[in-house]
C-alpha cells in the first residue's frame, strides 16, 4: 500500500470525471454460446490499474467485491461494480485535461448558468417540451454580448423543440441557435433568435461585490461561484480588502451556484471571514478520516497536514466577523457546504435559501503517470484518471455526515420567473438576508400575474457540473522514507 503511495500522492488534488467505455459488447446469447468474452489486453491493463488504486486508496476498499477482470470487457461498468453503495460521487475518465481546466476555471462556454423546467397543463402533469432560464451571466462571454442577462427565457434550441434529450446542449455544445422567450400576461411569446458561439474562457469566480447600506448598517455582498485557488490573491483579495477598507458591520456570501473545488480556496475564504482569535490561533477547520490503512499511517507518522486543515493565520485581509450570512441552494456543495459546517463551531451562520446537495466526503486524481514507474507500462491509456472517494471530513465539533445537505434557517425560494438581478433588494434570498439583519422590513416587489405552470428539472453551466461536486485536495509536500 505505501509503495503505490509515494507515486501518486504527491499530486494530491481534486478533479472530476468521467469515462466512456471502448469495447465492443456481447449479447447474452452469444455469452452463453461463446462462454465469458475475455477483455482485450488493454482493457486488462486499465481493469489493473482500477483495481490496484481502488484497493489501496478507496475510502470502502474493503467492501468492493471480487471480480475478476479478464472478463470485464468495460472499464466503466467494472468501475461501477466496485462502488459501495452510499458513494455516488467516484468516477473515471479518458479526458482528463478538459476536466482539470473546468476546475481552474477554464472552459469553453458560453458564458451563462441555466435553469432548465418544463411547464405543466391544467391539471398539473408536465408537458414534453423544457425550457431554460438564465440564473447568472459572466461578463464579457458570448452570452452577455448576445443581451442575456439574469432571468431571460430560453424556449427553442436550433429551429427546434427544447427537449430531455437536448436541453443540455445549451450548455456544453460548440454552437447553438437559441430563441427567447418573453413572459406576457397571456404567456410566453416568442422572441428574439440569437446565435451563441462557444469561446475558451478564464472564469473568475467572483462574480459581483458591493455594499448595502440600510438601517445603519454596511453590509458587504460577494457572489463567489467556484473555490479555485488562483484567485485567493487576486480577485477575491480585491473583494474582501474592498469590504475591509469600507468597514463592513455584516457580510451575505452568496452561494446558492457554487458547486465547490479546492480546499485551500474554502482555508483562505473562510480564515478571512472568522473570528481573528479563531483564525490567529490556527484553529481546526476541518479534520480528515481516511481507510483504516491510510488513518493508521498518518497518525503514526503525526502527519496532521493529512488528519486536518486549519484556519490559516497568514491570509492578508481577516474581516474578524462574529456571523455571516450564506445563501444556498441545491447548486449549493463540497467546499460551499464545508465553509457552512467549518465555520458553524466559531461564529454565528444563518443560511437562506433552500437545502444544499449534502457532499461531505472528497476525493483525488490518481493518473497512471503517478502510479507506473515507467511511460510503457501506461503509454496506451495515459489520457484517463481515476477519481476515488479517499476521505469524509468533519468539522470542529464532528459534524460530518449530511447526506441529505443543511436544510436552511430560512427557507426562500430562488424565483426565476420573473427573476430579480443579483445583489438587488428586490431579489427574495438577499431581501430575506437585509431583512434578518437590520430587523426591518423591505417593500414587497410587485409581481406581475404568472400566466403559465412549470416545475424545475434540473440546472447547470457545464457539461462537468454534475463532476464538480467535490472537496479537490491540494498537493502536500513530497513523502519521504515511507516503508514498503
């Protein structure tokens, strides 16, 4: 187990993925003729690689079951067999580079993040067509120069029907011709069609940040949208020093979109966030638990960079608040809901929103680069990485396993139909946050008369959405004199 170790863990990060299989597939018919089709040796070699790292590393090694893997003529399906059962989050991909830009940040986009519903008839079923509706836009991408802005409809996709089987190339495709849809009295009309070019973008996660004075109070709002470290120091820094200089008495983190990323994004956000005395003591963060091998291995080795993360006194701009406001959502995981549980034990956090999606374990990339000692052995399959669940984390207090994610203090719904712009009073979860704050209550928005039914069936900015729900671990220093 510590050979293998020392090869990949070095590249302790965190990444999402996935993998599609390459074999051709046999019927049952012709198996009970044939016998068990034997894999090709590639295949072998990939099942080989599965095998070693799941054994050694996964969080539930030692519940996957036995299979042999000559017969496992597709690496995904074996992949899936050895699963526990309560871990829907590991993976494995043959594209691993596309991934890792998403998770800096780059990716080839259009530019805005989408709530997919579909309407339903009088008597409450849905009907077959989807439609989008546009959450949030970043600046200067092919969305926001075709004038999309936060709550515009979406309700035709290349001349055609928007439907379960294409609604998500509104997302992740290279081109689309979209129609929009405008919300009258009578319904939804059709408006303008527009052309959308996907570009290869660098996405900074900080998406808006200002100061709402109201009632005496200066209160700092930041919609953060992605834990990616390259910003701690730039964009972020800007954000937090901004708030610091004009002396904010609270702060409402908006996170209802943030799905996670790395840790040390969330150890930077939330050491610039808590209490000083809190942060200045390096207080415990988060505490790791492994498998019992690797638990065992780094107690007895008083390797505490690998049992636990503290808040880090170093960070420039420590706002020293006593509570904090978040608002959440289902988009609302990995490190977003560590920043909720890690800084729960130390001051006061009240969540608005809705429940967030309940991601408390993490997990790293394992590249057979990092595992073989030489480029033969891996040189035909070096394009995929596997991504096991390694860890669940708990906060100070032992808070750990919140499958179904935190329930909000303060249930609002996100209503995008019509939708309110981000950062104005107007907006429910950020009206709710002012009000809780100053004790007073804002005018109440006149809506226009909803003249259509419809239920939310997903949402989303990328085709790795759904890969992005993890706590990505960053890279501890070289392991030295680990035993055989």
């Amino acid at each position: 187990m510590m050979k293998r170790m020392r090869r990949w863990l070095p590249l302790f990060v965190l990444v999402t993925v996935i993998l599609a299989g390459c074999e051709k597939k046999v019927t049952p018919e012709e198996e009970e003729e044939q016998g068990p089709v034997q894999a090709s040796a590639l295949i072998q070699k990939i099942n080989g690689f599965i095998k070693d790292a799941m054994s050694d590393v996964y969080l539930w090694y030692d519940k996957m079951p036995v299979i042999d893997i000559r017969y496992e003529t597709d690496p995904k399906v074996y992949f899936d067999k050895l699963l526990y059962s309560e871990d829907k989050w590991s993976y494995i991909t043959d594209d691993l580079a596309a991934l890792e830009a998403s998770q800096q940040g780059i990716e080839k986009t259009y530019g805005y993040s989408l709530t997919f519903g579909r309407f339903v008839d009088g008597t409450g079923l849905p009907t077959g067509n989807y439609f989008g509706i546009v959450e949030y836009v970043y600046p200067n991408t092919p969305a926001s120069e075709a004038g999309f802005t936060r709550g515009d409809l979406i309700i035709r996709l290349n001349g055609g029907n928007i439907t379960a089987d294409n609604y998500r190339d509104l997302l992740s495709g290279t081109s689309a011709t979209v129609t929009k849809g405008i919300l009258t009295g009578q319904g939804i009309s059709t408006g303008e069609t527009v052309v959308l070019v996907a570009e290869e973008l660098h996405l900074d996660p900080v998406l808006m940040y200002k100061i709402i004075e109201n009632e005496g109070h200066k209160i700092g709002y930041l919609v953060y949208l992605q834990y990616i470290p390259s910003y701690n120091d730039t964009s972020l820094r800007l954000a937090l020093q901004f708030f610091r200089d004009n002396q904010i008495t609270d702060l409402v983190l908006d996170l209802r979109y943030n799905p996670g990323g790395f840790i040390s994004a969330a150890q930077y956000l939330t050491s610039s966030i808590a209490p000083q005395g809190v942060v200045d003591n390096a207080s415990t963060l988060v505490t790791y638990q492994w498998n019992d091998k690797y638990q065992a291995y780094w107690s007895s080795n008083d390797r505490q960079d690998q049992l636990r993360v503290n808040f880090d006194p170093t960070v420039p701009v420590k706002l020293g608040l006593s509570k904090l406001y978040i608002l959440t959502g289902y988009g609302t995981a990995s490190a977003s809901e560590l920043t909720i549980c890690g800084l729960e034990p130390y001051m006061e956090v009240t969540t608005v929103g809705d429940t967030t999606y309940g991601k408390y374990t993490a997990s790293t990339t394992i590249k057979p680069e990092e595992w073989y000692n030489s480029e033969a052995e891996y040189s035909d399959f070096k394009n995929w990485g596997l991504q096991p669940i390694i860890i669940r984390y708990a906060n100070a207090q032992g808070i750990t396993s919140f499958k179904n994610g935190f329930a909000p203090d303060f249930f609002v719904r996100d209503e995008l139909l019509p939708a309110y712009p981000l950062g104005d009073l107007t907006e429910p979860l950020l009206k709710k946050a002012i009000e809780d704050i100053t004790g007073t209550t804002l005018p109440v928005p006149k809506r226009a008369f909803l003249p259509v039914e419809y239920i939310i069936v997903d949402r989303g900015f990328s085709k790795f959405d759904h890969l992005k729900r993890n706590l990505l671990i960053d890279p501890p220093e070289v392991m030295q004199n680990i035993p055989d």
